[in-house]
C-alpha cells in the first residue's frame, strides 16, 4: 500500500467517525425533544385527574357559577384532546384557555368563605397550583431542548446527516397573546 491511499484510508475514516458522531447527536436531541414532551404530559395527566375533583367540590358552595365550572371542564377537555394527538400548537392555546379558566375559578373561590375554608379545596388548589409551576418548567425545558434539536438540524454539517437519514424539526410549545398579557386583577376580584 501506497502512502497515498493509507492517507486516504486515514481521511476517510475521520470523516466517517465524524459523520458517526454528528448522527448520534443528533440522535440524543432528537430523543431529548421526546423525553422533554413527555415529561410535560405526566404532569398534564396528573393535572388531567385532579381538576374534576377540584370542580366537583366546588359544585358544592359555587352553585350560581356554573359557567365557570363548565369553562374549565371545556378546556381540560381540550388540553387532554391536544395531548393525545401530540399537537403542540393546539395544546398551547387549549393551555391558555385552561389556565385563564381556573384563574377565573380561583377568584371566584374569594367570595365563598365555605369554600376557601374546605380542606379539600385547599390541598386541590396547592395541588394544581404545583402542578402548574412544574408544567411551565418543563414547558421551558422542552422549548430549549426544541431549540436546540432545531438549530443543530439546520447547521453545517449536520443538516447533511439530518437531511440523509431525515430528522425532522420539532414544534415550539407557545401561547396565546392572551396568555401573555398582564392580568387585570381589577376584572377578576371585580
């Protein structure tokens, strides 16, 4: 053998150990964005499974809010709907009504003394509460682990392995502008 083709040789399995190491970060991301996405639906699931216990014992005091509770059952139907098809994009806006929906239930909780008083309502309301913060964690974990899949997919010379072996970019997890605004805690205490 040449020296000429022992170099070659050489190059040649650089660049395939390369590719190989391109392919399985790609690989890791890829795996990272589902990881992330069900780490957000364990929580979506176990919000899922207290929030009609959380309606069910306001039923009980809240008897003239019906259409409060009736909104919020709406929207957890929608969120697990989203969930279950895996549609980010109508998961972020079934979210928004979701959490505009209990926002409101919360605030409607002031003006029922019993109910602020019940136990269960207390440790549903930290429950959900809880489950909420840990949701927007993850929310945040997953759009960065999204972000960063996506930006990896797209750069040189990795969009080459991600278009090869089809690796395909992942969908944020945004809100609706109504979700981002500013509360106006005037109209929810008013």
């Amino acid at each position: 053998m040449s020296l000429t083709s022992v170099a070659v040789l050489v190059v040649l399995f650089l660049l395939a150990a390369y590719a190989v190491i391109l392919y399985n970060g790609l690989v890791r991301l890829k795996h990272g964005v589902s990881k992330a996405w069900a780490n957000i639906e364990v929580l979506l699931k176990q919000r899922h499974d207290e929030l009609p216990k959380l309606v069910e014992t306001c039923k009980q005091y809240m008897q003239h809010e019906r259409s409060t509770l009736e909104q919020v059952i709406r929207a957890r139907n929608a969120v697990a709907s989203a969930r279950e098809k895996g549609d980010v994009g109508a998961l972020g806006l079934a979210e928004s009504g979701l959490r505009a929906g209990l926002g409101q239930l919360f605030a409607l909780a002031e003006n029922y003394p019993q109910l602020k008083a019940n136990e269960s309502f207390q440790f549903l309301q930290q429950r959900i509460s809880g489950l909420e913060n840990g949701i927007a964690d993850r929310r945040e974990l997953y759009n960065e682990t999204v972000n960063l899949n996506n930006v990896r997919i797209e750069q040189f010379p990795d969009l080459i392995i991600a278009g090869l072996f089809g690796f395909k970019a992942a969908e944020l997890l945004e809100f609706s502008e109504a979700e981002k605004a500013d509360v106006d805690l005037k109209a929810l205490f008013g």
